[in-house]
C-alpha cells in the first residue's frame, strides 16, 4: 500500500491556546503599526502570508509597504511565538499520538508530512511544544511554501517524490485537516480527504463540503486508519 498522509496542524494535530494569532497580532503592531480587523478575522484554514496581507490590504496599507516589512514582520512573529508559548499548554488533540504512530508502523511507503498555512518555522515550534516530533514528518508543505493553500499539496508531492522516488497520485494522497478550505485544498488533484471536528467547523458542516470521511475527532484510531487505507 502506498500513502502520502499530509495532516493540517492547528485544530487537527494539536490545540494551541491561540498563541499563533497573538504573535500575528504583537508583529503587525511592532512592523506595521496597525492589526487591521484581526478580531473579526477567521485563520481558519488560511496561509500566514495569506491573512497577513488580508490584514493589511483591509487597513489600506499599500502592496509595496506590505512586501518591504515582511521579512521584519516574520522575524519578529518567530520571536513573539516563542515567547507566547512558553506558560501555555500545547496539547496533542485526542487520538493523534496513537494515529501517526499506527501510520509509521506501516513502511517507507506509507509516508507522514504536513499540509498547513504555518510558516515553517512556526510549524516546527508548535509541533515540538506539542510533543509530536517535527522530524517525524517525512515531508511537508508550508505558508511559507505558498500563499494560496490549494497549492500545498502538490507541493508536498513533488517533496515525496524527491525524498522516495514515488509518485503519490489521487487517492493514494490523504489530507486531514478539520476546516473546509483543508477539504477543498486537494479536491483538484482527486485526493481523500478526512475531516476532524476538532476545530471550528462541526461534523455537519465538514461533510456538507464534501470529505470523504468525518469524524468527532481522531480517538477512534482503526477507525480513521480504515478511512485513510480504503
């Protein structure tokens, strides 16, 4: 059996206490002097770079002001995530340690990576506050990779393929994610798709978008094994 299982980070794998946005918040401030509406803001299923420039765009801030503070406003998110998490409990959500562990137990075919609007390195930060291991994943697909979240996967496939030789193709791919953009993502390529209701989005609005498979969440894990080796 081959697998490229690409999960999503926050709301999926792990729950963390809305450190992510704070640190957005704290580096807008800091770089551009301003938030924009980041209180009505959903960073459900968005790129950091992709609400960044949502943000800013809604304050009226130019595109050429906006690309020259971007790398001074990653620097300075790094920074303030770092600190945001230190005193906050990072938690794996329910069933995800049992489920990648059953997805490692599987072979060098059955590949584990990560599918999320994170910059890398705020990945990498959440992922080990966690406790989950960010070398585990074998490949990955970034914010920091693409602004546009439907191109992430093919990213990682192109990552896969470099890493293992292997051409992952249609539903051999499995994203999980728990927002609808993480269903929507891969839809292109004709990949399965799992939906976890550990987010913002419950069961019902998940399989109204279109997942293949559903679940309250990750706990139940020969369950969502059977769903991602169908």
């Amino acid at each position: 059996m081959r697998r490229l299982i690409l999960f999503d980070i926050d709301g999926t794998l792990l729950s963390a206490d809305g450190v992510g946005k704070r640190a957005v918040r704290a580096a807008l401030m800091e770089v551009f002097g301003t938030t924009g509406p980041i209180g009505s803001y959903s960073f459900a299923g968005r790129t950091d770079p992709e609400i960044v420039r949502d943000l800013l765009r809604a304050d009226g801030i130019p595109e050429r002001e906006i690309d020259s503070g971007l790398r001074a406003l990653w620097f300075r998110y790094i920074e303030n995530l770092h600190r945001e998490i230190h005193g906050v409990r990072v938690e794996a959500l329910p069933g995800v340690k049992p489920l990648l562990r059953r997805v490692e137990a599987e072979g060098e075919e059955v590949v584990l990576g990560l599918l999320t609007g994170n910059i890398r390195e705020g990945a990498r930060i959440k992922v080990e506050a966690a406790r989950l291991g960010f070398d585990r994943f074998r490949v990955g697909a970034f914010g920091s990779d693409h602004a546009e979240r439907p191109e992430l996967p093919a990213i990682a496939v192109r990552r896969a393929r470099a890493q293992t030789g292997i051409e992952y193709s249609g539903r051999e791919i499995v994203i999980i994610g728990d927002t609808p953009k993480d269903v929507a993502c891969g839809q292109h390529l004709g990949v399965r798709t799992i939906a976890t209701a550990t987010g913002q989005h419950p069961v019902e609005e998940l399989e109204a978008c279109g997942a293949d498979f559903t679940f309250g969440d990750l706990s139940d894990v020969e369950a969502v094994w059977g769903a991602i080796a169908e």
